[in-house]
C-alpha cells in the first residue's frame, strides 16, 4: 500500500528527504521532475544518506564517499557494494498531487 510523504511542491529539486514508512526509513528525492525512493541506510557504513549530498541522479554518503544511483540502486561509487532498495513511487491527482510511496513494491520491475 503506497503512503503519502507529501505533496509535489513541498520537494526541493535534488534535497534528499527522509520518511520512516512502516519502520523503514526511506530516502525521497526529486530530480528534474521524476521522484526516486530509496532505503536511507547506506549499505556499506549503516549510517543515513539522507544526511548525503545528491549530485545528478545520485546520492553520495557523507561518511565514506559511497555512491548509489537513486533509479536502481547499485552502487556507483566505492567503498560500496551491495544495492539499495528502491521503492515505488507514483503521483495522486490534481494540480499539486500527493507524492506515494510503496516500500512493498520495487522500483525495478
């Protein structure tokens, strides 16, 4: 089931933003129009990339450097290895929809 985290116009292009969605804290970021939802945790220091800066269509993890695409969550920079999930994100309706977010559903179907 997709949750809200807000709607379109409270999101800054290219700030990362954390939601904790059914115990799970999600990374939410808009970029050039599309919005991209990741695990928050980096999976090579366990530590939040929401804190992490956001260059291009990535989100690079304040402590060691790692870099993880936000469309597939691979790694794109070391020391990281292992992928992030991704969630699916849609759009409600209206001229200012509701930005939702399923964290029981992939990105990367």
């Amino acid at each position: 089931m997709s949750q809200s985290v807000g709607r379109v116009s409270t999101f800054e292009d290219r700030t990362p933003y954390k939601f904790e969605i059914d115990g799970t804290d999600v990374l939410v970021v808009h970029v050039d129009g599309k919005f991209f939802a990741v695990n928050d945790t980096c999976t090579h220091a366990e530590v939040s990339l929401s804190e992490g800066t956001i260059e291009g269509c990535a989100v690079e993890c304040w402590l060691h450097g790692a870099t993880f695409d936000l469309a597939t969550g691979e790694p794109v920079g070391p020391p990281a290895t292992t992928a992030l999930a991704t969630y699916s994100v849609s759009l409600g309706e209206g001229s200012d929809p509701e930005v939702l977010v399923n964290i029981n559903e992939s990105a990367r179907n």
